[in-house]
C-alpha cells in the first residue's frame, strides 16, 4: 500500500520553510536521515570531488514501492506526517517531504528502490526535477545518486568552497549522524576508498571510540540520569580534560544533532569553578525529551529546537553533569590528602587518580630527589622567590614586588620560539609513536604536513585514521600527542582570526601544551632562565591569548592598597 501523500496545503504552510540544499554536505545529510527514518541498518555514502560531482546513499532500509518512487520527489510529499497532531509529535528525522524535491531540482538523480525483501523495485532518472525515465528493476532497500549538483543554479556552485572543505562539512554530517545512531553500520566512501568504516556498536561509547580511539574516550566520564520523561546519556571532560576549542561539543536532542546555546551554557555551569578561562569541555550529550515537549519546525535544516520547558532542561542537564564532575573532583582531592607526606607539599599539584602513576614517577620524585639544594636555593637571599600554589611565583626586587604567572611566562617563551622557530631542537623518536585521530583530524593533519613539519613535528600516514610521529621538537616530550594534533586540526578548520595568521594560532596552540609539560617547580637555576628569556621575548607581559604574564607592584601601589598613602 502507497505510504506518500502531499501534505494539505494548510499543514505546509506551518511548516518552516526554507532552502535545505546548501552545499553537498546537506545533501548527504537529507539522504542519510531519509535511510534512518527507512530503519536501515547498514549505510553507505559514497561521494566524488567532495560530492561536486557524485553523492550516493545506499542503504538496507524500508525501500518504496513503485507508487510511492514516483510520488517522493512532490513538493510536500512525505509518509511521516498526516495531520498537525503529528507535526507536534515527531518521532522522525524528516517530516516536510521537502528535501528530495529540493535536491532534484538542483542536480541529476538516479533513484534505484524497491521494498525490503521483495525483488521487485523500481528505477528512476530526473534531471533539473524532471522524470526522465522510469524502469522496473529488483533492489531491496534504497539507493539514490546525485550527479553535478548546483548544474543549473551556477550562483550557487560558485559559494561552494574548494573540495576539502566540503569534504570536511560531509565527514562532519557523518560523524555526527553516526554519533547518535550507533545501532547503524556508517559506510563513507571518498574518491572510491573507504574512508570512515563504522560498524554497528553497542552503544554511544562504543561509537565514540570507533570515531575517536580509545585515548580520546579515556578523558571522558559517563553521565547517565532521567528526571520527568527526560533522559540524558551524556560522555563529557573529566576535571583534567579541558580543550582550546569548542571542536567536541555534540548536543543532539532526540537523536537530532542541534546547536543550543542554552544547553551548553548548561553544560558549562556544570563546570563553574573549575573550568580554566579560554578552556571548554568536551561533550557529546544524547537527550530524549518527549516529542511533545520539543519543536524541530523551526529551522529548515532543524538545526535548532524549541523546548516547551527550556529551563527545566537546562537544569536537568547541569544538575546531571555536575552531580558527576563533583563526585570526580572527591576523588581527586582525596588522592591529593592522601599523599605521602612530604615536605613542600603546598608545591605539588592535587592530580586526579587516574594519572597518579605519572605523579608518582615525574615531579614528586624529581621534587624529592631535588628537595634540599632547592629549598636552599630557593630561599637563598640573592634572588628570593617564592611560589604561590603551583602557579605563581612572587620575587621581590627593584623597589617592588613582582607576581609572574610560571606558566603564562613560560607559554609566551615557547610561543615566540615556535613562531620564530628558534632554538626548537627537534628530535628523532627512538619508538616512533603513533596516534589515533577521528577521520576529520586526520585528513587535516596529512593535508597539512608540512606546516607542522616548520614546527618541528614530522607526522606520517599509518593508515586507519593513525598518524605516526617520527620526530618532535624537545618542548613536547612527553606531552600529550593527541591532544596536541587534535588541536592543531581544530586550529586549522575553524580558520584564523582575523587579527592572527594561521602560523600564530598554531604556534599558540602547541606552546600551550609544552608549557603543560612544565607543571613542575622550578630552581633557581630554572628560575632565572624563565626571567632571562621572558625579557628576550617581543612582549614579556603577555601570553600568546592576551593573559597577563607578571604584574608588578611598586612600593608606592603597595602603600596604596594598605592606605598608607
Ligand atoms: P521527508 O523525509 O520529510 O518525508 P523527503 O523529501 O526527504 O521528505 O522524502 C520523501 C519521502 O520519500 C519520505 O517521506 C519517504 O517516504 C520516502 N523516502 C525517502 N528516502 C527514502 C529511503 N531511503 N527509504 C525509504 N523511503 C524513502
Ligand atoms: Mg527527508
């Protein structure tokens, strides 16, 4: 029995009209929402110069009947929707019946479709939204290729970007569709090889990992909480775990992937106090709501949605995550009250259970072994320093007093280096290392080998999403590798700042990991090399993102702030 019929025409009028068809990547995600509404379990897009010339999606779903090949390329032509009842209670991911008429119109579409386990199906051509040959043939599920979209819009294939970049919006739309449906096997084939492979998972932790790799998951804790008819399954950043950008933040809502400001907010408050300025979470939040209570028809790519009850949402979010973040933060104060007691202990950083493997072998023993001649000279009269917590470092001298923020100083060091790449001292891993990227980051990265290479990191293909690392420079011993080119990628797809070059902001990046490395306390020795090269540096009294690096009080401010002048 046909399933598609055209929506009357008051139900299309509230419906929120608008172009769907911006650019391949929304064509690809049109089509891979039409296969998930079709409980396909197996999906395969395949694409061509970014999708300029060739996008196909295959998939093993529902499959049409001949009556209803014919009608799903109508203007307002769905089977999803019968009445307004069920525009307020959507369970799919379309419902307009808009997008194949859409993407028919600007392009040459092959459909080949026939019902799932029948041998009989159908096969269509149009071209510019016009039938052009209609045969009987045998498929079970659906296929449909688009070929030389924009051909007869050329305004618009003009505003198309160069092909990576398309190529990046089509991993992203993957990616993200393949996030909340892990219950489907995702196929992405790029210039007839098989790019992204993700098979069927047992749920958003396994997807997460096949997308990301196991190191990425391992900075993740699991929220999982329902209140009300609400749900929320959620995989955000331990207390140790913040990013520079805003690269991992996925919100999808019904399984729909949606920006929302107030959500995020949400997710953010749920780290206040311990989320370091100019740093973001990671969070990939999965919330079912009752479909009732949530509005999709207000964007036409329904990027955005409307809550019936936006506060009681941003509180269940916030009150779930920070139930978790805190419970993690117990735990990582209690390793630090339950540390061997050790004099200097005000110098150590508190360090979270999981890495105190890493405490144990690098800055405690160092600090141990180093203990008494530091202690000497940390005090000794010629250049007295003291630190304050493991951060600042307060000397005296020059008719005042001096607070130098170590590691803002020691950022603005390493930036200047990098940029000006001085003294950089690359090396040759004895083990080259190899690192597990998503496919996005590492495209990127091969893409832009010889950019890092000016910095001193020597990056190979592995193959598999998988770089390997020959040679770094000495700054970045031992710090994290992934973190650092999964920045690196996100500091080159998100594009530069109008007021920095991409050469800055990369330089910005890597510096702020190496100057991570030096969360240890410095000797005197150490100490004024810090000085010494801050003064050689172009701007002393700033770090690379505008923070201050050392605030100095005279005699005369100190006079002040006690009201004895
Ligand atoms: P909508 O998804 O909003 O209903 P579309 O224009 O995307 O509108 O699709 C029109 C109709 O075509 C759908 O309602 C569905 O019945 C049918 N259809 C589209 N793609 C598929 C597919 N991959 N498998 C089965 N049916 C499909
Ligand atoms: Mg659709």
């Amino acid at each position: 029995m046909p399933l598609i019929k055209v929506l009357p025409v008051d139900l299309r009028n509230k419906i929120a009209a608008g172009e769907v068809v911006e650019r391949p990547a929304s064509v690809v995600k049109e089509l891979i929402e039409n296969s998930i509404d079709a409980k396909s379990t197996d999906i395969r897009v395949e694409v061509l110069s970014a999708g300029k010339r060739m996008i196909k999606v295959s998939d093993n779903g529902a499959g049409m009947e001949k009556e209803d090949a014919l009608m799903c390329f109508e203007r307002h032509a769905t089977s999803k929707i019968d009445n307004e009842n069920d525009l307020f209670n959507i369970r799919t991911m379309g419902f307009r019946g808009e997008a194949l008429p859409s993407i028919a119109s600007v392009s040459k579409v092959k459909l080949i479709t026939g019902l799932k386990g029948s041998d009989s199906g159908v096969s269509m051509e149009l071209t510019g939204g016009e039938k052009k040959e209609v045969k009987d043939s045998s498929f079970s599920g659906t296929s449909i290729e688009i070929k030389d979209l924009f051909f007869n819009t050329p305004a618009r294939k003009k505003f198309l970007k160069t092909n990576s970049t398309e190529l990046y919006h089509i991993i992203d739309i993957v990616t993200k569709e393949s996030l909340s449906h892990y219950e489907i096997g995702f196929t992405l084939i790029t210039e007839n090889q098989e790019t992204m492979l993700l098979p069927k998972a047992s749920g958003f932790r396994e997807r997460i990992m096949q997308i990301y790799g196991d190191e990425f998951l391992a900075g993740l804790i699991k929220v999982t909480a329902e209140y009300g008819g609400m749900k929320i399954n959620a995989f955000v950043s331990s207390a140790e775990n913040f990013r520079n950008s805003r690269t991992y933040q996925f919100i999808f809502i019904n399984r729909r992937p949606v920006k929302d400001p107030s959500v995020s907010h949400a997710v953010y408050n749920a780290y206040e106090g311990i989320l370091p300025k100019d740093k973001h979470p990671v969070f990939f939040l999965f919330l079912d709501i009752d479909p009732k209570k949530a509005d999709f028809n207000v964007h036409p790519t329904k990027r955005e949605v409307r809550f019936e009850d936006k506060e009681g949402i941003h509180r269940f979010v916030n009150v779930s995550i920070r139930d978790v973040v805190k419970e993690e933060r117990t735990e990582y104060t209690k390793s630090f009250t339950e540390t061997p007691d050790i004099s200097c202990r005000e110098h150590i950083r508190p360090v979270s259970s999981r890495d105190k493997s890493a405490y144990y072998d690098s800055p405690v023993s160092r600090l141990n072994s180093n203990i008494s001649e530091n202690l000497e000279l940390i005090y000794k009269p010629s250049l007295p320093f003291i630190y304050l917590g493991d951060t600042f470092i307060a000397v005296s001298g020059k008719g005042g007093l001096t607070i130098i923020d170590h590691h803002a100083a020691h950022e603005r060091i390493l930036y200047e280096k990098f940029l000006k790449k001085i003294n950089l001292d690359s090396h040759q891993l004895l083990f080259p290392q190899q690192v597990k990227l998503s496919h996005k980051e590492y495209r990127v990265i091969l893409e832009n080998k010889t950019l890092l290479y000016e910095f001193g990191i020597e990056a190979d293909d592995f193959g598999h999403d998988t770089l390997i690392i020959h040679s770094l420079p000495d700054a970045l011993d031992s710090a994290d590798l992934r973190g650092i080119l999964s920045d690196v990628a996100s500091a080159i797809s998100e594009g530069t700042h109008p007021d920095k070059s991409l050469k800055e902001a990369l330089a910005a990046r890597i510096a702020c990991h190496a100057s991570v490395r030096g969360k240890e306390i410095l000797n005197r020795e150490e100490f004024s090399r810090l000085i010494a090269d801050l003064e050689k540096t172009e701007h002393p009294d700033q770090c690379p993102h505008g923070r201050p690096t050392r605030l100095f009080f005279t005699l005369d401010d100190l006079k002040k702030m006690f009201k004895r002048k």
